[in-house]
C-alpha cells in the first residue's frame, strides 16, 4: 500500500507538471519551462532513490536509461520531453503496483471468507461460539448463506453447497446424509446439522487461509527478464546516443536516442505478464508463491507424482466384504473395528472411520497385542477377535484360507482378514480409489509438452504398477522412504527441469529439491505445503495441468513483449540518432510502445 502510495503521487506531481506547464506555455509565459523540469526532477529523485536501493544489492537494471533520459532533458534544455518521459516512467510504476495488488486481492478473496462464529447444539439449545471452541463430535448448525466453519459428516437428510472457493466448480453440490463437508463450503440451500470431525485450526479451509497469509508475507521479488539484458542494453544505448553527438556535434541527437530508449515497456513487460499469470491461476485455485516459480514451471519438461493422495485421494474406504459360515458383514467390521481402535495403523483406522460413518456401535477392546505392520489381537465383548494379514490370519485360524476369497478382487486392493474365536470369519477388501481426473489430468500434462511423466510413492510396488497401468505411466516407483524419493527428483532433475507433486510430509524433502515443487494443499500436510513453490488450493488434481498451460502461455506473451519492446526501442534509436526524431515526438512514440506492450502483456489474464 505505500509503495502504491508513493508512486500514486509521482503520477500525480507528473501529470499536474504536464497540465500546468501547457497552461503557461499557452499564456505566451517562460515559467513553462521551469514548472516541466520541476515536474521531471521530482520523478528523477524518487527514481534515484530506487536506483540506489538496486545498486546495493549488486543489481544493475533498465532504469538507469529512464534516469539519464530525464537528466538530459533538464541539462539539455528539454523540459517537455522530459516531462513526458516522468509521465511515463511513473505511471508504469504505478500500473505495475496496480496490477501486483490486483492480483493479491483475487488471492485473498478465499479470506473473506473465513467463519468466525458458530452455532453450536448444547443440551438441547443452540449457542453461538467463536470456531476456535469447537471440537471434534460437537453437533453444528449452518444455516442458509453461512459457510462451514470446520470439516464433518452431514446429518441432515441432504444440503446444497456452494463449493467454488475449494473445488473452483460454479454450480452448487447436493449432499446426502453421511457425506463429508468441508469447511469453508456456503450453504446455498435449507440450514443443515453438521457433526463437527476435526477442529477449527486443522480443517481445510483453515489450511488455505493459512497458505494464502504465508505467501503473502514471503512473497519473493518478481524476476525481470528485460533486467538480464540491462548490462548490454544500457551500453548499446549510450554508445549510439554517443556516437550521434560525436559524429554530428548535436547534443538534442543524444537526447532524443536516450528518450526513445526509455525501456518502460521492458521494465514492466514481464512483471505484469507474471502478476496477471498469477492472478488468472489464483481464480482457478493455484496458488504460486512467486513470479519466478511461474517462471520456472513453464520450463519443466518431466513431472514426478506421488501416488497417495495426489493421483488418488488418501483414504482407503471398503469396497467389499466377503464372509464364510453365515458371518454378517457388517457384524464382522464391528467387531474388527473395536480391535482396530487400539491401532495406531493406517488400515486400521480406515477401518474405524468406515464403521463409525455407517453408525456401527464400537466397543472397548482388552488385552490388546499387536505384530506391527502384520496383525492385531485382542479381546471384544469376551470374544478372541484377531484382524490383520491373511498369512497372520491363516496362521492363528488355519479351518480355511483367507486367499481363498480374495478371487475377483480389484487389482491393488488391501485385504484386512478377520478371526473370532480361532476360525476365519472373512475378508474385508479396502481400496484407495483413483481421483476421476487423474486420468485426463495426465492427458493435458501431455498435451501441454510435459514429455516423461513418473509415479513415485511409497506404497507397494504391486499397486503402485496397478495405478500406472490405469494411468498409462511407463514409469513408476513404490516402496519409497523420503531419502528414495529425493534422489529420483536429483537424478530427473539433471536431465530436465522437473515438477514434483504431493501431499505427504515424506513428500517434502523431493518437493523443496525439485526444480518446482507443488503441494496438494488443501488437505495436504503443512510440511509439503510449506516446502513447495506452488499449492493447489482446490483438492483437483486437474488444476496441475492449467497451471503448466496458463504458466507456458504467460512466459510466452512475456517474452513476446520484452523482444518487440527491444526491437521497437532499437529501430527508434537509430532514427533519433539520424535526427529524425525530435525527443518530444520520441517520447510520445515510447509512450505509444509502453501502451502496446503492456496491453499484450495483460493478455496473460485471459
């Protein structure tokens, strides 16, 4: 905000110098002249001052032009071409401060939405809470127009969401009993109950509110590709301004080569082409934390992709249960569940959240053992139940076979086998679906020139190769620790700039090492989003493949304006240095380039 302060008000001391010096100028009076150069040298000292702070940091940019462009104009004579020049400069400056907080407000509008109260049922009543008291169990109501304000289970009959601010989808969710709702949803339809299932500062929404707040404040300094040119371009524009008073003795000559040399459109061809980049990615649910990770990700070439969590969603979910000796299934996942709640296993809590979704009562387990990464035994409701591999199983309850069951069974599936009172009850088959666009995502990654596409997870080998076989991925790794993970992102890495995607904490170290990273960070875990240089705020895995698209079409309009801007202040150059271009109609003509450049360069938000 006083950035945009400050060069609000060179527009303004610009622009108040230009008027006034024309009204003087069309009284027939002399102090035209003094009231342009004033104009100029105010914009020079704010310009020097910005000159100064690059220098320090051993920068040398396209701004030392503009500066001698408005210096010689005052020592010259030339008070109206400079004038224009500070009209110029400074109101660039201000486009560009403009369109960078244009773009921190289409990333902020997720914080507008943010629940602050809730209407919380205790004992029969209804009383309003701040969100930071409610917990896991507490029962909710959302009525019509609030948002969610933490993750739980719906238990009305049905609601309608708006889910736009976490899935970027316009028309409205139904949702039935016992299905999931995220915090942050709107409720666009009847007041509903809602059964709180994590607290206020672990649910999704708290989770993107908090990413959005960590970019805003460690927001890196966008990269200006014109600046890598600065060295050279400033050379070639002293030595033509020179060699045009040297040869001819005219010093207006000089003058003119440095006004049309003015790069302002190389100045903020780029910055705006990258602001307006990342402010059409923030309306689509991607949040880059820099220009120079837009920068970067429209160069990678092979993309790495976790498989748990990122291609799928995380979260094993019972697909099927087969029984023997007339056992109910639903009688078996009770029992195994209440055993379960003793585990701190991944499985095991799968099994606990699918019994408790479908209300199931679960009991206290006694005298609990448990082989880690093999089984569990214990005593429920004073019966022997035992869950865990069908090998475990076998072993303790050998009347039948648990793989005798397992026929059929979709490809990558996790198997669970119960016992109860020494015989084989059944199987319990869990699987962790596939997200219905990863499919299509992998496609458009293709299509947009991402040539070598590889799994990586540290899940089995056998369902990491099932998923890449749905996916038509030629590699894939599985078993993999975080060290593993990492030197596949080197060994890729030195072949090809590469695109890491996950969600995991194990995921966070191949994240900070890839050329860029980008974390599922709408219920990813902190530490990948806090390692990676993009965050995908909407839980699709689709957005990946806008992101490359929007980020290659960006770089390429940046690039577009930075090679005409060169080209155009060029060939006027060379024209202002065979006198052909007075320094007032050369100001104008950069003024004209300025316009043309920067309108392409806000292409990049369509």
């Amino acid at each position: 905000m006083q950035i945009l302060s400050s060069r609000t008000f060179l527009v303004a001391v610009a622009t108040a110098g230009l008027i006034g010096g024309f009204v003087f100028w069309l009284a027939g009076t002399p102090s035209a002249d003094w009231i342009w150069s004033a104009g100029t040298a105010i914009v020079l000292a704010g310009l020097m001052l910005e000159i100064v702070t690059t220098l320090r940091r051993g920068e040398v940019g396209l701004d030392l032009v503009a500066a001698l462009s408005m210096l010689a104009a005052i020592i010259f004579g030339e008070p109206l071409a400079g004038n224009i020049v500070a009209l110029m400069y400074s109101g660039g400056q201000f486009l560009e401060s403009y369109a960078e907080g244009r773009a921190r407000r289409e990333m902020t509008a997720l914080l507008d939405r943010v629940a602050r109260e809730a209407s919380r049922y205790v004992d029969g009543t209804i009383e309003t809470v701040p969100i930071s008291e409610l917990r896991p169990g507490d029962r909710i109501l959302v009525r019509q127009g609030e948002v969610a304000p933490v993750d739980g289970v719906l238990l009305s009959e049905g609601a309608t969401l708006d889910l736009s601010a976490l899935t970027g989808e316009s028309l409205p969710a139904k949702l039935r009993e016992g299905d999931e709702v995220l915090s942050g949803s709107a409720n666009v339809g009847a007041p509903f109950d809602l059964r709180a299932t994590r607290a206020a500062g672990e649910s999704t929404y708290a989770n993107i509110v908090r990413l959005v707040r960590q970019a805003q404040e460690r927001k890196a300094p966008i990269v200006r590709i014109a600046d890598r040119f600065a060295v050279w371009f400033l050379l070639l524009t002293l030595l033509i301004a020179g060699a045009a008073w040297w040869i001819t003795g005219d010093r207006i000559r000089a003058l003119a080569v440095l006004v049309v040399a003015t790069p302002c459109p190389l100045i903020l061809a780029l910055p705006v082409a990258l602001i307006a980049g990342m402010s059409r990615l923030a309306r689509e649910g991607v949040l880059i934390k820099s220009g120079g990770a837009l920068e970067m990700l429209a160069k990678v070439r092979t993309a790495i992709l976790d498989k748990t969590g990122t291609l799928t969603f995380g979260e094993a979910h019972i697909v099927a249960m087969r029984t023997v000796d007339g056992w109910d299934a639903t009688e078996m996942l009770r029992l195994a569940a209440s055993l379960d709640q003793a585990s701190g296993h991944v499985i095991a809590r799968a099994l606990v959240r699918e019994a408790r979704g479908r209300g199931l009562h679960l009991s206290t387990p006694s005298g609990v053992t448990e082989v880690g990464g093999t089984g569990i035994r214990g005593t429920v409701e004073g019966r022997d139940v035992v869950v865990g591999g069908s090998g475990f199983i076998h072993g303790i309850a050998p009347d039948r076979d648990p793989y005798s069951l397992r026929d059929g069974l979709p490809e990558g599936a996790v198997v669970v086998a119960v016992a109860v009172d020494g015989r084989l009850a059944g199987i319990i088959v869990l699987a962790d679906d596939l997200r219905p666009d990863a499919a299509s995502a992998l496609d458009r990654l293709r299509a947009a020139g991402m040539d070598r596409i590889v799994i990586a997870s540290g899940d089995r080998q056998d369902v990491v190769d099932a998923v890449a076989n749905q996916l038509s991925v030629a590699v894939a790794h599985g078993e993999l620790s975080p060290e593993a993970k990492l030197r596949i992102v080197e060994q890729e890495t030195a072949g090809a700039p590469v695109l890491m995607v996950g969600d995991g904490v194990n995921d966070a170290p191949a994240l900070a090492s890839a050329t860029v990273g980008v974390a599922m960070g709408a219920r990813g875990s902190a530490a990948s989003a806090e390692s990676a240089d993009v965050v995908l705020l909407v839980d699709r895995i689709d957005k990946l493949a806008v992101a490359v698209s929007v980020a290659r079409r960006t770089r390429r309009i940046a690039l577009e304006s930075v090679i005409v801007g060169l080209g155009l202040s060029v060939v006027a150059m060379v024209v202002a240095a065979f006198g052909y271009l007075p320094p007032v109609a050369g100001a104008l003509l950069q003024e004209v380039i300025d316009v043309a450049v920067i309108l392409n360069a806000l292409r990049a938000l369509r």
